[in-house]
C-alpha cells in the first residue's frame, strides 16, 4: 500500500510538472503575441501622428488659397461674401401657443383604473 502511494504521489508530481511546463509556454508564447501587437500599436499610432501631421500640412490655409486661385477658372469658384451667409431673422422658429405660453390639459387620464380594468 505504501508502494502504490509513493507511485501515485510521484505520477502526480510528473502530471503536474508537465502541465507547468506546457503553461508556461503558452503563457510565454501569448506573451510573445501581446508584445508583438503593442509594437504593431505603436507603430500605427507613429503613422497616425505622420498622417495627421501631413494633412495639417496639406490644408494650410495659404495654399489652399493659391490652389484656389490656380483654378479658378476650371473649377468656377467664386470667394466668400458675407451676404451669401443667413442671418437669424431668416430661421424660422416655431410660434409659441396662442393661450399664454403652455399647452391647456384637457381632461386627465386615470391610468390606474385604466390598468385595473385590463384583464
């Protein structure tokens, strides 16, 4: 009996040591992975700066001007005058009601005897 114990003790240990083993290599290879997507982060985020830093670049409010006057012609722009913009007379607001500022309730409504009465 105290043969058959030992074996199974030390069976344990090996099963227990193999699935160490193999754990730890899992968690090093997902480790390996997290690193290789947190690289991957930053160098999208380094292209995102780039890709930022160009299109503040490209739309300068001084070339766009010259691109603009460049092709006038072509594009049939014409520049901005203050009377082509709205002023507030021009937006239509709604009409407040006609019986001193709030909407006159008619008859309430009991919801309560109304849910009572449902079967």
């Amino acid at each position: 009996m105290r043969n058959l114990a030992f074996v199974l003790s030390v069976l344990s240990v090996m099963g227990l040591a193999f699935w160490a083993y193999r754990e730890n290599y899992r968690t090093q290879g997902e480790m390996a992975e997290v690193r290789a997507l947190r690289d991957e982060i930053g160098r999208l985020r380094e292209s995102l700066g780039v890709l930022r830093a160009e299109w503040a670049y490209l739309n300068r409010p001084d070339r766009l001007r010259e691109l603009a006057d460049m092709n006038f012609v072509r594009l049939g722009l014409l520049p901005l005058e203050p009377r082509q913009f709205g002023t507030i007379a021009d937006i239509p607001y709604p009409l407040p009601p006609s019986s001193g500022g709030l909407a006159v309730i008619g008859e309430p409504v009991d919801t309560v005897a109304e849910q009572e009465a449902r079967p």
